[in-house]
C-alpha cells in the first residue's frame, strides 16, 4: 500500500534524535559538525552557519561515507558525530534516515532547520 510523505516523515522523525537549534549549537562546540544540506545558491542568498560543511542533498552520502572515495575530508573522522540541516527541517529529516542506513545511525537534524536557528539568534555569516 501507498504512504503519502507526511507518513514517511514521520517515520523517520520516529527515528531519529532531533536537536532544537539551540542543542545543535551546544552540540557542535562539543565537537559535532554540522552538514548544511541546502543547495549553494540558496546558502549564498539566505547565509550559512559558521563551521558548517556544505553537504548537498544530491551527493550526501558519497561526502559522508568514508569508504565511498568522494568523503569530504572535513567530515572524515566525524561520521558518527553529524547533525543535518535544512531550510526548514524536513528534507534534513529524510536525508538522516538516508545516512542511517549506511550504519550512520547517530545523525541527527536540526528542529526547524536553518530558519528555527535564525530565528534563535544563532550566528549566521552573510
């Protein structure tokens, strides 16, 4: 039988740990990184978040599997250490479970994505 997404999002969601942005960034001063999922055009329009690595939805995996031959090396060694995020925390949620079944079952998303940590007051570079 057919799901619909709102039924596949939550099922991941189920899944997985999920941070408000305020966590995410207490998160990532203890050494997590954060994977910013959004495509170039928007980052340079809307900002990114300092640290953050640019890991595009489209070649995901191949830059945060190690044994993939194409791992960004600012991801190497922190595999197990990955919060995602997005625009607004949906695609972020769909693309953790997508590193989950890798065996990457400790990422994480953010809670709202990149709109909830402006909305935080979080550091964004412009």
């Amino acid at each position: 039988m057919r799901r619909n997404i709102d039924e596949v999002l939550a099922a991941a969601r189920a899944r997985l740990r999920r941070l408000t942005p305020a966590e995410a960034a207490s998160a990532i001063r203890d050494g997590a990184v954060l994977g910013d999922t959004r495509d170039a055009d928007v980052r340079a329009r809307k900002g990114t978040i300092p640290g953050a690595v640019h890991a595009p939805l489209s070649v995901l995996e191949w830059r945060v599997d190690p044994d993939s031959g194409s791992q960004d090396p600012a991801l190497a060694g922190k595999e197990d250490q990955l919060i995602l995020i997005c625009r607004e925390g949906y695609s972020s949620s769909l693309a953790a479970i997508r590193l989950h079944e890798l065996r990457l079952v400790k990422t994480m998303d953010v809670i709202g994505g990149f709109a909830a940590w402006v909305a935080a007051g979080l550091p964004v570079e412009r």
